[in-house]
C-alpha cells in the first residue's frame, strides 16, 4: 500500500535461478521484455495487454542467492560443532536461516542476543547492552 502512484502496482519480479542461466545472458531490456510477459500471463488481465511497464530499475546478481544443495543440513552441524567447540566465534549469514530479508533479520536480532548474552556471561566489565549496540553497529 501506497508504494505506488493511484491507478498503479508495484511488482517486483524475481527470475533466473541455479536452473535458468540463460537470464545472465540477457539485456537489460530483455529481462523487463520476458518479466512483462510473465507477469501478465500470470495475472491474467487482457486490460494489461497494451499498457507498457513503468521500470523503475533491473538488478542482476548472478550468485545472488544461495541454492541449498543436499548435504547443506550436515553443513549447518558442522558449523554449529565448530562454533561450540571455539567459544566467541560466532558465524552468521543466509546460508543459515533462508535468504528471505525477514529471515536475515530475525537470525541477526537472535544472534545478537544470544552474543550479548555471552559477553554478559563472560564476566564484570562487559554489560549486555553494550555488547548488543556493539554487534548491530
């Protein structure tokens, strides 16, 4: 709501993928080209069929996102080992949580306790807000 001028929609496209490497072969203007069409074939709405896209920007990431390929949970243990086994390291990304911006930000608030937590438990001196405002800065 309210992202977008009265009588329009704002739709943001994502496409290509770890299966669809022909997208970064693309122009520019031929990736606006095949979202246009996709997202008005999905859509379904004849009325949209005359009226040209308002592109507000294209961004092409070629190793964007992470594909989690089998094996990744035992990954994740590996990780999750080796942090218990060097204490104060702390490893964090969105190869742990999902790729989603909410996921990253959840993992990081959690984090950031679970660190603020740690340096409060390490000892007088170091005070868990303190070491929270020092992990989000």
């Amino acid at each position: 709501p309210e992202r977008a001028p009265e009588g329009w929609a704002m739709v943001l496209n994502y496409i290509g993928g770890s299966r669809d490497w022909a997208l970064g072969d693309m122009t520019d203007e031929e990736i606006v080209a095949q979202c246009d069409r996709d997202v008005k074939q999905v859509l379904l709405r004849p009325e949209a069929a005359g009226v040209a896209p308002k592109v507000l920007g294209v961004r092409v990431w070629p190793k964007a996102i992470p594909q989690y390929e089998k094996g990744h949970g035992e990954l994740l243990a590996a990780i999750e080992a080796f942090e218990r086994k060097n204490p104060g390291l702390y490893l964090g990304g969105n190869y742990r949580t999902g790729v989603a911006f909410g996921d990253c930000v959840a993992f990081g608030v959690d984090e950031a306790a679970r660190i603020a937590g740690d340096l409060g438990a390490a000892g007088p001196g170091v005070k868990a807000a303190e070491a929270a405002a020092a992990v989000t800065a």
